[in-house]
C-alpha cells in the first residue's frame, strides 16, 4: 500500500512465509483449534444476559427495592389471553379453556395458575375476553421449554375462541432461528467473489478462511460471556459483521496475491508480498474496527459492554485467519488460483505488457476527470444528498420492540391485540410505582389517587406492603401504548411534576419494563455523542500514523459521520416513518431499536476507514511517483475501485440478508449498515473523495511540521533530463 518495495524481512514477511513453508502444520492447528473451542464454547459457554435494565436510573433502582422487598413477584411471567365470541361463559368455550388451563398448569415449568372464573377482576364487563398470568416455576427457564406452552394454546384456538400467550419469554419461544440468512449471505458473497475473480478457487479460499474464522470467534464469545455477559443478539450480530470483514479481508490480500503472480513472482514471493502489503493494511483496518467498537464501553452500559468485547473477538479472529490461515491455503493453491476459471474476454491485465503502452482509461478514471472538472459543484451536490438523507435522524426515538411490533401471526402479537381491546392499550405497559416505608402504617393513597387522576393512567391498583413492612408497591397502567411517545412523556410527568408535588411522593420510583425501556433509551441517547467523539478521535490518530496526513484524516472523518448520519435518517424513515417498511420486513412503524445506532456507529466507521485507507494509500502512492494531485487521485480511484466495489457489494449483501431473518432489532442494524456501505462505496468514494481531494490540492498532505511529500527521485531526474533537452 505504499510506493516502496514490500519488506521481505519483517514479522509479517517472516510469518507469512512460516505460514506458506508450513502450511499443512497450520492447517491442521486451525481444524483443531476451531473444533476444540467449538465444543468447549458452545458446549459450556454463557447463556445470553438481556437485562439492560442495570446502573441507577431510577427504574434500576426501583428493581433493586422490588427485588429486596418483594421476591416472590420476581421472575418471568406469561400472559394468557382470551377472546371468546360468544363470552367466556359459553359451555363449549368454558370448556376449551379450562383445558387449555389446566394444560398450562400442569406443566413442569409453570407455576400455580389463577382461572379467570375464579377472579372477576380478570374479565370484562362484557364477558367476551379474559386474561390471567402464568408465573414460570424457574428463572431459567429456556425458551425451547416454553414453546409446547405456546403449541397448546395455538392448539386450543378455534373460530369461537382466541387463546394466546404474551410475555418476554413467549416472544422469545416462538421467534425462529435465524435460518438461511446467512447462508443466503454467504452465497452472494460467492456470486460476487466469482464475479470479481473469474476462478472458483480464487473464489473459495476468502469463504472457507471466514467461515473457519466466524466458527471459533462465535465460540471463544460463548467463553468470554462468563466474564462478559451480552445479549442474544450479539451472535447473530457478530457473525454477520465476522462474515462482512471476514471476506473482505481475504479479498484484499488474494487480490494483491493474484497481482504478483502476473508481474512474475513465485507463490511464496507472492503470498510474503501480499501478507506484507494488504495483510499489513488488513491488520490497521482490522485494529480501527476493533478500537471503533470498543468505543461502546463509554456507553457505560454492561450489556453494551459485553456486545463490544464479543464482536471484537471475533473481528480479531477473522485478522488473525487473514494472516495465517489464508497465507496456508495460497501455498496449497500456487499457481491454481486461476483454476476454473469463468470462460471471459481476455482482459487488458492479462495482456502482454508491449500490448499496453498506451492503455485506455479505466471507467473510473473517466468518472474521477469529470468529478474533478466541478469539484466544488460535485461537492456541494453529493454533500446536500447525504444532508437530505440524514435529516429524518433528527426525529429519532429509541425503545425497545415489545409485542405490538411483531409479525402479525404470532402470539404474542395476538395476546398483545386481544388484552389492547379487552383492557387498554396501556395494559402491556405497566408502570410499577415503589417506595420505602419505615412502618406498616405507611399510608400511599394520597400517591395512588394523585397517579390515578393524572392524565394518560386508566387506572392505578390499590397500595400493597411486602411482608417485612419495609417496602409499599402498586401499580398503574397507561391510556397509551408500549411504543407510544406519549407514554414516556407520561413516566416524565409522573417523575418531575406529580410525585414531588404529592404527599409522600417524594421518595416513590416508577418503575417497571416500560419505564426502564425508556431509561435505558434516554440514556443511550445522551451518550452516544461521547461514543461518537471518542471513536472519531481514536480512529483519526490511527490514520493519520497511516496515511500521515491530518487532512486526509479530517477528510475521512467527516464523510464518515455524513455517510453514517445519512443511514441513521433512512432507518427513521423506514423503520419509524413507516416508509416501505412492510415491504422491508417491519410488520408496523416502531421506534428504532435503543441498541442499533449504539452498534452501527462504530462498526461502520470503522469499515468506512478500511476503505479510505486502501483508497488514500494507493493515492498518495501515485502521488509520490507523479507529484500531481489530480494525476494520483484519478489512478488511485481506479486502482482501487474494483478491489472496494467488489468489498462493499459483499459487505452490503451480507448485511442486506438480515431482512430475511425474523429478529426485528437485528433487521434495523443490518438495513442501516448496508444502506451506509452503499452510500460509502457510491456517493462518498466516487464522488466526495475526488472532489474534496481536487479542491484541497497539495493541502491534502499537510502535516504539522512537514512539507507535502514530493515526487520520487525518479520522477525529479525523468523531469530534470527533460528540462535539459
């Protein structure tokens, strides 16, 4: 990636060609490796931890008193809900639900079930819908235990009588596995990597050293989830992101393999080069991606923490096969990286070198002369594109998807619609109001009414105390819904105006899923400038020791934040507006998921400097050897306009097939990701780069304390000789 010569003596010479010499011991230590840590990862790995409902807002701490004072109420619950046409109470209703009842009840994961005939207060005046909770017998309780749950009351349902279960868990049991996403991904990973090399060999050994990578850096995640607990979502995450950079990866360093082959090089001559080239390019970009994400740990949450840690492993993983596994396969392939081939016109490449004294521009060079002609109206025309883009980010509202959001044939989706028209939409919102008490007598109906007649509750239950006396609970459910912006503008009412205002409202939490949803989702939204200021910071010292340039860095950074802020607004219009989202996947408009942008930002800022480091590196390249701005600019495009292409085509099919998976949240990341690797590969490097480049000029190389580099020694006699003539 730069103008001089590859060091063949260096550690990464040294291992490559260790890696070549010795390829079948390496090969072997890597089948080995990865089977061992497979099966001690996912044998005996951590289960996921989706609780974010940790550090000290006030729902956190309103947990920590119910989980003090009123243990018997902890744990998952379902939800059972009920909807008969002609009302409960119809002898053959009666008795379709009983059964279902008594099913659920018998059941070794559940605990004592209350039969709505036996309650009054679980029924509606009408007597057409009824609910009752499920309490599950053991806090880990799987969600393969709890999907038979799910199949009896599917079962129980006719065209007479709806049952359906809601809660966490039910949500959980009937959500599929991910299925052919990613192996959809992986083929159109193949498709494009056949395309880009014409030869089947070429195009395997990328997939084989990324799928070797993703399988022992989804296990060693399972490991460290003992030390770092993560969501669920972290694998699915993680081996999307593991099977993007992964390929990538593999893509540069064959490329510049296949280069040196064809100007002559031995196999192992060519694969120290590459590994000393792109391999060294490879480790940066890697080391970028991996100190982007772990800019997540500023979120100063634990769960956040722990996605950081995982998906860095595996991008770790994915560097170390790069530059060790793969220099193993090349020494196997040799000169049969061409082998089976696609039948093609012979290209200029492949010419003999007479052939092409005088080559033709490549598309992209035509392309950088016209941008460079109107560099300042290129510039203004693709920067007001991305502003318009960006725009909608400003209306964003984070939450958490619950069971209104669903795919409409689900469970959970049908309890969530039948307990909205029986009790209120604000019924799966409950607030969970806590305080502690100094006596029995501690009296808070003076807080319950003031709750009650507050605008937006329905209605609020009477006051109860936990057995030691110590602690005082009712709760209260909203007139609006889960996702609805009004209800957290109610929890904030409550919290800043109501309860301090009230008589012994002072020292009273609100509490409950909801409003830790939107704790959780206010706090994200407050730290995510400092996450985005200290990955900025982090990534541009790194290149500007790259590309030794303070302008070029700033260059970078900035259309980073433009191409990132662009696939922020089209997941608003989408996901939050609504725009083509059936059509994407999205059953309803929600708010984007709290854990989405958090993941984005670091992950595509650190793609988006993979790619300016190989584009800029090749720049400055042709810079050094013709000291022309425009010249370099124009060479360095199309010399890296295939290699990136082809990257960002594989980055965006990968992460497009996430829209074939069932996970919603999973859905809105990988949709923003690929919208922002598009932008990045189209409007950002074919258009911002050349004009913001042309515009800056000589000012693209400065350095504080050094002169613009100059032209090489070569050049200057080749121009001096010609002056003299």
């Amino acid at each position: 990636m730069t103008s001089e010569a590859p060091r063949t003596d260096g550690a990464l010479a040294g291992l490559a060609r260790f890696c070549h010499r010795r390829r079948r011991l390496v090969l072997l230590t890597w089948i080995v490796g990865v089977i061992a840590v497979a099966l001690v990862g996912f044998g005996y790995g951590a289960a996921p931890d989706n609780d974010f409902s940790g550090g000290d807002s006030q729902s956190a701490r309103a947990q920590k008193l119910m989980e003090k004072h009123f243990p018997e109420e902890q744990g998952d619950r379902l939800s059972l809900a009920i909807k008969a046409d002609k009302g409960i109470d119809d002898p053959a209703s009666r008795q379709k639900i009983e059964r279902a009842i008594a099913d659920l009840a018998a059941s070794p994961v559940t605990g004592p079930v209350t039969s709505p005939y036996q309650d009054e207060n679980l029924v509606t005046e009408d007597r057409r819908i009824a609910r009752t909770t499920i309490p599950l017998s053991d806090k880990e309780v799987k969600k393969s235990e709890v999907k038979p749950l799910v199949d009896i009351v599917k079962s129980a349902s006719d065209d007479s009588v709806t049952l359906a279960l809601g809660g966490y868990m039910a949500e959980k049991a009937e959500t599929p596995p991910q299925g052919s996403a990613e192996s959809v991904g992986i083929l159109a990973a193949a498709v494009i990597l056949f395309i880009a090399f014409g030869s089947l060999v070429a195009m395997g050994l990328p997939i084989v050293t990324a799928l070797l990578a993703i399988a022992a850096g989804l296990a060693l995640t399972k490991m460290v989830g003992h030390l770092v607990p993560a969501p669920d979502f972290t694998l699915v995450f993680g081996a999307m992101i593991g099977l993007g950079v992964g390929i990538d990866y593999a893509l540069f360093i064959v490329t510049r393999y296949k280069d040196s082959l064809r100007d002559g090089d031995d196999p192992e001559s060519a694969t120290v080069k590459a590994i000393s080239t792109a391999g060294r390019a490879v480790l940066f970009a890697g080391t970028t991606v991996v100190i982007a994400l772990l800019g997540l740990v500023v979120m100063g949450q634990r769960l956040m923490t722990g996605v950081a840690v995982a998906t860095s492993v595996i991008v770790l993983v994915t560097m170390i096969a790069a530059v060790t596994l793969l220099p193993a396969f090349l020494g196997f392939t040799g000169h049969r990286i061409n082998s089976l081939r696609l039948p093609r016109r012979a290209s200029r490449r492949n010419q003999p070198v007479g052939a092409r004294s005088q080559p033709r521009r490549t598309p992209a060079e035509r392309w950088a002369a016209v941008v460079q002609r109107r560099p300042m109206v290129a510039a203004l025309l693709a920067g007001a594109g991305l502003l318009v883009l960006a725009a909608p980010t400003l209306s964003m509202r984070l939450s958490q998807p619950d069971a209104s959001v669903q795919p409409r044939d689900r469970s959970s989706y049908i309890s969530y619609e039948i307990l909205s028209e029986g009790f209120g939409p604000g019924y799966g919102a409950p607030l969970v109001f806590a305080a502690e008490v100094d006596s029995t007598d501690a009296d808070l109906r003076p807080v319950v009414e003031a709750v009650s007649k507050t605008e937006g509750i329905a209605y609020a239950t009477p006051p109860r105390a936990s057995e030691n006396g110590q602690a005082v609970t009712f709760t209260a459910f909203p007139t609006t819904g889960y996702q609805d912006e009004a209800t957290a503008n109610l929890v904030h009412e409550l919290r800043d105006d109501v309860l301090p205002r009230t008589r012994g409202g002072e020292h009273v939490l609100v509490g409950g899923p909801n409003a830790s949803t939107i704790d959780v989702a206010e706090e994200s939204g407050s730290r995510l400038p400092l996450m985005i200021v200290v990955v900025i910071a982090m990534s541009m010292v790194l290149l500007v020791a790259l590309v030794r340039s303070v302008t070029i860095a700033l260059q970078a950074a900035v259309m980073n934040l433009l191409s990132i802020g662009a696939a922020y607004g089209v997941i608003v219009a989408v996901v939050q507006w609504g725009w083509l989202g059936p059509s994407l996947g999205f059953p309803t408009a929600m708010p984007v998921t709290t854990w989405v942008p958090m993941m984005m930002f670091p992950v595509l800022f650190g793609l988006s400097m993979d790619y300016q480091v190989f584009l800029t590196s090749r720049v400055r390249e042709e810079y050094e050897r013709t000291g022309d701005t425009r010249t370099a600019v124009a060479r360095g495009l199309a010399g890296t306009a295939q290699v990136i292409t082809a990257a960002a085509a594989i980055m965006i099919a990968v992460f497009t097939t996430s829209l074939l998976g069932p996970d919603i949240a999973v859905k809105q990341g990988g949709l923003g990701m690929a919208v922002a690797v598009l932008i990045d590969a189209t409007i950002v490097r074919m258009i911002l780069v050349p004009a913001v480049m042309e515009l800056c000029g000589k000012a693209n190389w400065w350095m504080p304390g050094r002169r613009a580099p100059k032209a090489t020694a070569a050049l200057q006699a080749r121009v001096g000789e010609e002056a003299r003539v």
